[in-house]
C-alpha cells in the first residue's frame, strides 16, 4: 500500500483516533484526512454523504464511537445504541458509496456472549447472550460488523473488523461516571493519595478477570492489517494481548503504580459485569502480529500522561 493514499480516521481525537493517526504519521504516511465533531457530525447522513464525497478518501478507519464502562452503558442505554448505529451506518454506507474499497471498523470484546467459553475466539460471535450492562453498545457494535460483512458478501468489499480488548493509555477518559474500568482506577487512586492516602472503594468482589491492550499497541495493529500483503481472507479479527488478570490484581499494579498506600475496599453491592474476558488472538498472531508494551510499563505510561494532563480534564457530561 502507498503511503501517499488518502486515508480517513473517524474519531481523531479521540483515545484510539488519536493513537492510530500519530502511527500512521510516524511510519511516513501524509495524507491523513480528519473533521472534528464541531466541523461533521457523524451521526447526520446526509453530512457525512458530503464529507467522503468532496474528500474521496480510498481508506477508511472507524474510531469513532460513543464509549463508557458499566455505570454509562447502564445509565444510558439510549445514547449508545442510537450514537452508535448512526455514527457507523452512516460512515460505512458512504464509504461503500464512494467506492471506498478498504475499511477498518474497530469493535470491542463486548460483542461475545457473556458466558462464552474463553479465550473468545471470533466464531463466537451471536452464539449466546449478552452482557445485560453494556449489551445497547454491543448491539450497535454487532450491527456494524454485520453492515461490512454484507458489504463483502455482495459487493466484494474489504472491510475488516477488529475487535480490540479493554483498551487503555494517553486521552484516555478519567471521568469517574463515564471511564473504563482502568482509567477510573488511576483517577481514584491518585485523589486518594493526595487526600491523605485515604481508602479506595471499588466496584464488586474483584475477582472477574480482564485484559487489557495499550493503544499504541492497537495502533500498531491496525496499520500492520493496513499493511498485510494481498487478501487477508478473514473480516473479523480480535485485538488483544491473550493476557489477563482479576480485577483486584490490577488494582494492586495501579495502587503500585500510584503509590497509593491506603486501604482498597470491595463493594459488593454493585455489579461484576461479566466474570472473564479473555480474548483468542491466535488468528493475528498467525498473521504475525502481536502486542508489546506490558500492563504496568503502560499504567506507568498512562499515568505520567494523566498527571501532565490533569488539569485539563473534566467531568463528561451525556447528553
């Protein structure tokens, strides 16, 4: 592939938008093309037609997404089904419009059913049901990938879906009521370390298990999928570093990481989510890529980004 093709990344600003543009800068590609929210709104039609018809991109990423752990999924269900759907249909029916032959539509694990086997390969997909939580961004994430596969199936496009575990690191969100598991946890625990060490309330028992992938590694990812010579033959394709550990585990790396030194208090009164979520990464191994940056190199990463930043961030208000 030419460095100098047009390629288009939906969501930019973003965590994961970001973390793919500054890779795709760095390995010599120049003709980015981005909008922010204020400039297109993803969730119009007819707005976004006009974008990729007056910008012609012939590559198109799609990082935007409206995202949030278990207490925004559950206290706005409506926001991330019907956010979700608009920003994807609309991106990926225009791309097909325009010609757009090669795609990347980035997911989440939460696709799978919640009581999958593990690890989660990707044939898993629609065999059970959903984590009842975060299940209105699944189904939207779900839809998404069944819009490329149907693409593929009668026009011949190559539209791949990655599905990338917990992602975390640099911009990500550290609103305590919108934040994934992680992020949450480093905000917590710093405010509790500079509040005299005080002690630290976390949700459940904290013995689900989890994994978690550095998004400079996803982004690595993404362009090494970009890059693969010839057809890759396979349209949906888990991101992850087929590593995990339980919830208490990493609150023990951040509260290290942090220098907490206070005591961690489990509130059994709120939810789990689901038990595991251990990703099968076998298909991208075998395609000859694999993750990097270890769990605690990266907290330590993002945590030296959030104390740099922390001034500018704020709480996240839905609406």
């Amino acid at each position: 592939m030419k460095n100098s093709k047009r390629i288009y990344v939906a969501g930019h600003r973003g965590m994961v938008g970001s973390a793919i543009m500054e890779n795709l800068s760095a390995n010599g590609y120049s003709n980015l093309i981005i909008a922010s929210s204020s400039e297109l709104d993803l969730r119009d039609q007819s707005s976004v037609r006009i974008f990729m018809t007056d910008h012609k991109p012939e590559i198109v990423i799609i990082a935007a997404a409206r995202v949030g752990g278990i207490l925004a999924n559950n206290d706005y269900p409506w926001q991330f089904l019907y956010d979700n759907l608009m920003i994807e249909a609309n991106l990926i029916n225009a791309a097909h419009e325009n010609g757009v032959q090669d795609l990347i539509f980035l997911g989440s694990s939460c696709i799978y059913p919640k009581m999958a086997m593990q690890p989660l390969k990707e044939e898993y997909l629609l065999t059970g049901s959903l984590e009842p939580t975060n299940e209105w961004y699944a189904i939207a994430k779900i839809t998404g990938i069944k819009m490329c596969q149907a693409l593929n199936r009668q026009f011949a496009r190559n539209y791949i879906s990655m599905m990338p575990t917990n992602l975390y690191g640099p911009r990500d969100n550290f609103d305590l009521k919108t934040s994934h598991v992680l992020p949450a946890m480093i905000r917590k625990f710093h405010e509790a370390k500079i509040n005299g060490h005080t002690p630290v309330s976390l949700w459940g028992s904290g013995s689900p298990k989890r994994e978690f992938l550095h998004v400079e590694d996803l982004a690595e990812s993404v362009r090494f999928v970009l890059e693969f010579p010839g057809s890759l033959d396979y349209d949906l394709i888990n991101a992850g570093t087929g590593i995990d550990q339980t919830i208490k585990e990493l609150a023990k790396t951040v509260q290290r990481v942090t220098a907490h030194e206070g005591d961690i208090i489990w509130d059994a009164t709120k939810p789990d989510g689901t038990p595991r979520k251990l990703m099968d990464v076998s298909l991208l191994k075998k395609l000859g890529w694999s993750a990097s940056i270890e769990l605690e190199e990266g907290i330590q990463q993002t945590y030296k980004w959030f104390l740099n930043n922390i001034d500018d961030i704020k709480q996240v208000e839905i609406k």
